[in-house]
C-alpha cells in the first residue's frame, strides 16, 4: 500500500473557541488522526510554518514545499497538505510551479473546523471531514502533479480561484479530468531560495477606468521604489488603453529593475492582443501573462525572480517552458 504523508499547516481546520483560533498543532495532530480512515497507510507531519494563512509568503510555502522534497527522499510520493483557504490557491499555485511532476500532492482545507468550540470531539457540522477524505482518495486516483480539492472537486492547482468566502463550495477552477497547457519544470527548494523569497516584492494593481493622465501619476508614483513585478490586471481579455508617457513608462520601471507584467482582472480565460488596442505590447517592455489564473501568475513572478537575477533576465526568459 502507499504510504501518504499528511502534512498539516494551519488554517480554519485546525480551530476551536469562540471567535476561532488555532489549537496548538502539537495538540492537534493527535486528534486529527483519530479521524483517518483505517484502510489507508497516513503519517502526519507538522509543516515548517503553522499560520492564518492571511499571513502566508512566499518563505512559508517554499519551506513546506522543501518539507516536501525532503520526504520525497524518504520514499514518499503522495501528499495532502490542510491549509487555510484565504491564500489555498497561492500556496496549491506555488506547489505546482516547484514540484511540477515529481509527486502526487493535493492541497485542500475547510470551512468550518474540524473539532467542536471545546476542541474535545469533531463538529456537528463540517465540512473538514469530507474534504480531508476526499483529498486522500484524490491523491491516490489522480495522475503525478498539484492538485486542489475542496467539495468534491479536483482542480489543477495552477487553475485555482476562491469564488466564495463562506460557501461550502468555495473554489473554481479547470478540473483535474481536463487537459492544461503548461508544462512545469522541478525545481528544488536551496536554503537561499528561501532567504531570497524574503525579499520578493509583488505589486498588482486593478486598473480603474479612469482618464490616462491620472494612470500615469498613479503609476509614476511607484518609479521611487518599484516592485521586483508589477503587475497591471486590464480590462476583457487585458485591453488598456495608452498613449506615449504610458508606454514610455514601462521602460523606466524596466531600467530600475521592475516587470511588468500585462494581465486581466477577469477571474477566467486568458489575455488575447488581437485588437488594435493592444498593439502598444509588442514594442513595450512590459510582458503579456500567459498563465493560468491571478495564483499562477504570482507563483511563475516568484520562481523567476529566484532563478534569474536581474529585470532583464527575467523579461527574456518568461514565457521559457517551466
């Protein structure tokens, strides 16, 4: 039988009292396994970080990531990760980029908490059971890769989107049973990495209909102490419009060590410049995003930021498979 590694990092699952708050992980754990199906072989583990996923980073998810990769070393191909939904597709995103195909992992999380206000015995109701079981049969049927299952759904993590804050069906996504178009490449987590990520700054910004010269002074107002990414979400399929000090602008954040990088802020399908109005991206130094949802864009921004050292590196090899 597979042994699965069940690897437990905080979030609404692990919470009990009134308001919630997290039960130590070490007391958790204890009554998490209580709760494990018996016909399945699962070892619990306590991940490197135990937070409000609110206040996840990029550090926190390349140590579970490492975790990860270290267990892989110690036989483990299957993983399922309890995390809290607030950032469940950054972290799912992140996971798909660094671990690729080498593993079968599936992120998943809850609603509601798994134990009652006490923390003595599981909640009347909850959806923390069902998801947990329907991730560890997930992790077992589904093909080597990311996934991220939450009420009765499996979604190529890379593709993930809270859609609701409170429903039990709370995330959307391309389904696991359909193809996806990107290949991803391992990429395993140094110490330095995790240093690094510390550092990393990700600014996005919803662009507003508002008159251009009003975009520009909001844009100009970043250039003293740009972002490592910028990231500017348009409109429709990443329509915006320009004129010359617009564009002009790109290739001063450029010169100080800042992507851009051209998105949209609708939640599903993919940026398109067929139109006249986005002719300006072909001589710009901005880059048009070719990934799969707002998650996924963060997590390739975080691996090219670690793998090339420089603004211009990262612009020439974005759209580079992995």
């Amino acid at each position: 039988m597979k042994k699965i590694a069940l690897i437990y990092m905080g979030g609404t699952f692990g919470c009990i009292g009134e308001p919630l708050q997290p039960m130590p992980a070490e007391d958790f754990i204890p009554k998490l396994t209580h709760v494990l199906p018996i016909h399945l072989d699962i070892e619990c583990f306590i991940a490197p970080v135990i937070k409000d996923s609110s206040a996840c980073t990029a550090a926190d998810w390349l140590l579970l990531i490492q975790q990860i990769q270290q267990l892989q070393l110690q036989q483990f191909q299957h993983f399922v990760v309890i995390h809290g939904t607030d950032t469940l597709s950054y972290a799912s995103a992140v996971a798909a980029h660094f671990i690729a195909d080498s593993a079968r992992v599936v992120f998943t999380g809850s609603q509601y908490p798994l134990l009652n206000v006490q923390g003595t015995d599981t909640r009347e109701f909850s959806d923390a059971i069902s998801n947990l079981n329907f991730a560890l049969d997930a992790v077992m049927k589904h093909p080597v890769g990311v996934y991220l299952a939450f009420h009765q759904q499996v979604l190529h993590a890379q593709t993930a989107l809270k859609r609701h804050t409170t429903e039990l069906d709370a995330f959307t996504g391309v389904m696991a049973e359909q193809p996806i178009p990107h290949s991803l490449k391992t990429h395993i987590v140094q110490t330095g990495d995790v240093e690094q990520s510390h550092q990393f700054n990700c600014l996005n910004l919803m662009m507003q209909p508002v008159a251009l010269v009003q975009q520009v002074q909001n844009l100009r107002n970043l250039l003293s102490a740009p972002p490592h990414f910028l990231i500017l979400q348009g409109f429709g399929t990443g329509n915006l419009a320009v004129n010359a000090e617009l564009i002009a602008l790109f290739d001063e954040f450029y010169a100080q060590g800042c992507v851009a990088i051209l998105s949209t802020q609708v939640p599903f399908g993919r940026t398109d410049q067929r139109y006249a109005v986005a002719a300006w991206t072909t001589q710009a130094k901005i880059i048009v995003s070719d990934c799969l949802g707002h998650a996924d864009l963060y997590a390739k921004a975080l691996k090219m930021y670690l793998q090339y050292p420089s603004a211009e590196a990262r612009f020439s090899h974005w759209h580079d498979l992995g």
